[in-house]
C-alpha cells in the first residue's frame, strides 16, 4: 500500500503540475481561448496535437510501469528506481518519460493552437534538458557504474536516433543499486 501512495504522490507532484496545473496557469495569464479551431489548418493542428498527445501519454505510462514494476521505484528523483531500467521504451531512449510528457505538453499547444503552450514546451524540454545533464546523469552513473556507462553509450537520451538496443547479459543489472 506504501509503494502504491509513492507512486501515487510523485505522479500528482510532478507529471500532473507539468501537464495540469502550469498549463492551465498559462492559458489564465495569457487568456487563451478553449475553442474549436476555425479553419483546415487549425483542425490539422489539433488533430496532430491529439496524437502527439496520445504517443506522448503511452510512452509515458509505459515507461512509468517499467520504473514500478522492474526499478521498484517512482519517478520522483527523492525516490528513484533501485535497479537500472534498461527494456521496454527504454530500450531505445534513455529519457521516455520525459519525452512522452514533452509530446504532451506539445499536443496541447498545437491542440490550443498556442505560443505561450508551446513556450512551455520548450522552456519544459531546456529545464530537463540541464537537470538531467548535470544531476540525473552523474547520480544514475555513480550508482549503477559500468551498468550505465554502457547503456549511455548505446542509447540516445531523448530521440530514438539509432535502433533498439538490446542489452547483453552483462548490461541487463539484475542487481539493485549499491
């Protein structure tokens, strides 16, 4: 029950003030009208927004369950995964939550049709783009070592610009972090 309240309060801290609470902040400040588009072109961009959107909340569910079920921990950086994950969406991409939370944030820009979103959307992606580099990195490597070494080499952190990788023995850790 205490692991399902974990993950419970780190999906409400983070993801739901990323994609609920700042966004809807956004269009109050910047009076940003929740409309049907009027024109092709608008109903193009809310359709693309809507599927970005979708892609965006499959990878992320699936990546978070990967953290669950294999890391056995939540996504919050308090309380992160015990063991390395390395299958699944991350397989191709270090990073699959956060990109999947970005192509949310960009389908509701181009749902909304709106700048001040997409701004969002992009100060969002330079946010993750610093923390990750300097603190989720040096963190993750200095508690699965060789583990990580290898898998940062072999996979992109954000676009899938290579194929899959497929873990060899050795880089598949069944062992939780030191």
């Amino acid at each position: 029950m205490l692991y399902l309240l974990r993950h419970l309060l780190s999906v409400l801290l983070l993801p739901a003030t990323v994609l609920i609470v700042v966004p809807v902040w956004v269009a109050r400040r910047h009076d940003v009208p929740i409309a049907a588009p009027g024109s092709l072109p608008g109903w193009l961009a809310a359709a693309a927004g809507l599927v970005a959107a979708a892609l965006g909340l499959l990878l992320f569910a699936a990546s978070l369950g990967r953290f669950a079920f294999e890391g056995r921990g939540t996504l919050a950086p308090w309380d992160p995964p015990r063991r390395l994950v390395v299958r699944g969406p991350y397989r191709r991409v270090r990073n699959p939550m956060i990109a999947g939370v970005l192509l949310m944030l960009v389908g509701l820009a181009l749902v909304l049709r709106s700048g001040p979103h997409a701004a969002w959307a992009g100060a969002f992606a330079l946010l993750n783009l610093l923390f990750i580099t300097l603190v989720e990195e040096p963190r993750l490597e200095a508690r699965f070592g060789e583990d990580y070494r290898a898998y940062r080499r072999a996979v992109p952190r954000f676009l899938p610009l290579r194929g899959r990788w497929t873990p060899h023995h050795n880089d598949a850790p069944d062992r939780p972090a030191p």
